[in-house]
C-alpha cells in the first residue's frame, strides 16, 4: 500500500492573508484519522467496517468535508487500535503572529512572498524527488 495523504484543500489565492505554503492544512480531525490509518495499513473500508460507520463517512473525514465530533473521532481512532488522550496546553500564538504580520504586507509584497515560498516547495518537492534514502529498506 503506498503513502497516505490527507486531503489539503484548495490553493490558496495569492490575496488571502495565508502565511504558509499554497495550500491549506487539514483540519485536525481529518490528520489524526489519516495518521491512524497510516500506522496500521487499513484501507479505509476497513476501518469503517471496525468503527460500524460507513466508507464515506471515514472519506469525508479525511477530505475536510465532515467534522466528526470528538466522540465519533474516539470511535474512529479506537476502532484503528489507538486511544485519543485529549489535555489541556496553554495557546502557542506563533499562527497568530505570523498572520497579523501578513495583514500588514502590502499586497505587492504579499504576492512576492507567496511566489517565494512557492519556489521553496517546489524546489523542496524536486529535491524529495532525486534524493537517495539515507537507510537503505
């Protein structure tokens, strides 16, 4: 079974206040059952026929499409093998910071950094591409 993905949204259009690379992130609900996923090798038919819940269900999950509500998600992920442990942090305001920083960019300048850091994703993703394994499998 190859690699998988989550579902990441549209592109962002270089206007928007977005300070991160061109496409959004998924939400958190739809990575933790995709990383659920990832470790244990279930299709996602699988682990719908273990949760009792349908295929679409776990599809729309993972596309950002559906939010399950946090027992539902428990449902999910216990059915994978895996207990969420939920707790309390205190807020990291970097996202935050850096997005009051991009309100103020000019839009000029917000479209310059936007084709900057998508030249360094796509010199990232070439570099992914003709890079050897470290270890070999």
């Amino acid at each position: 079974m190859g690699r998988i993905r989550p579902y990441l949204g549209d592109v962002v259009v270089d206007d928007e206040l977005y300070i991160g690379p061109t496409r959004k992130m998924p939400t958190m609900a739809s990575a933790l059952v995709v990383l659920a996923r990832q470790k244990t090798g279930l299709s996602q038919a699988e682990l719908a026929k273990r949760a009792i819940v349908s295929r679409s269900a776990i599809s729309a999950i993972e596309h950002g499409q559906r939010d399950p509500g946090l027992e539902y998600l428990q449902r999910i992920l216990r059915a994978a093998g895996f207990d969420l442990q939920p707790r309390l942090a205190p807020h990291d305001d970097h996202d935050d910071v850096l997005k009051a920083l991009g309100a103020r960019l000019t839009p000029t300048e917000r479209e310059k950094r936007n084709a900057s850091a998508r030249q360094l994703v796509d010199e990232m993703r070439q570099a992914v591409k003709t890079a050897r394994p470290l270890v070999e499998a």
